[in-house]
C-alpha cells in the first residue's frame, strides 16, 4: 500500500470505491491498522473517555491531541492520519489555526473541527467526505 493522501480518498469517491477510517489512539495499534490495510487513522478526541476514563471529551486539550497524533505518527507510515480540534481550540479563527498548525506538526495530514461553520466557506472540495 502507498502513502494516503487526500487525493487518493477524493479518486476513490470519484470511482464510488469505499475506503475506510478507524480511531486509533497509540503506536501499537497505528501498526496493526496499517498492516490491516486501512486508509486513514482519527485520532479522536474521544480518547478522553477510552483512554483517560472522563464522563466526555470536554475536557480533552490540544495537548492531549498532540500527544497522541504524535504517537500514532510514529507507529505507521501509509494511512492518512486525521487529528480531532478540541472542545475549545478554536474559539477564534487565530486560536483555530494556531492549534491545527500543533496537530500538524505532531504528525496530522487532516484536522477535524466540528460545528465551526463560523469559520468555513464554501469549497470545491466541501463533498470529498460527506454523502
């Protein structure tokens, strides 16, 4: 398997080919996903209920995503990796691109932020995921 880039995801959509995502939290396990052949890795922020025992993912910071997309960075090579924002990392367009550039250099290729249309503008590329 090569290297996964959105590029191979937005031909696979185009070709109505599936292609698979799984959550993934450490090294160990970013290498048994690869080996399995997945195409990308979230790392979710929901590790602060799986790994960190919280009643939510609330409290999980950009440091703990760091963290962990830096841990998964180092256990796979091919599959895209995809970092979660944190409730609260992106209060202002500033704070947005300031923490996706932290989870960027832990190793993100993709930074999911959820409910921020604030910050969003129409694309050519809005349909890549959806649908």
């Amino acid at each position: 398997m090569s290297k996964v880039n959105i590029l191979k995801l937005l031909t696979k959509k185009q070709q109505q080919e599936k292609f698979a995502v799984v959550t993934c939290y450490d090294a160990s396990f970013a290498r048994l996903v690869e080996k399995a052949g997945i195409d990308a890795i979230l790392v979710g922020d929901s590790l602060g209920m799986v790994l960190q025992g919280r009643d939510s993912t609330l409290p999980v910071t950009i440091d703990d995503m760091a963290y962990h997309t830096r841990c998964v960075a180092r256990g796979c090579q091919q599959p895209l990796i995809i970092s979660d924002m944190p409730f609260g990392s992106y209060n202002s367009p500033q704070q947005c691109a300031d923490n996706a550039a932290t989870l960027m250099r832990a190793g993100a290729h993709m930074v999911k932020i959820e409910g921020c249309l604030l910050y969003t503008s129409p694309s050519p590329r809005d349909g890549l995921l959806s649908r």
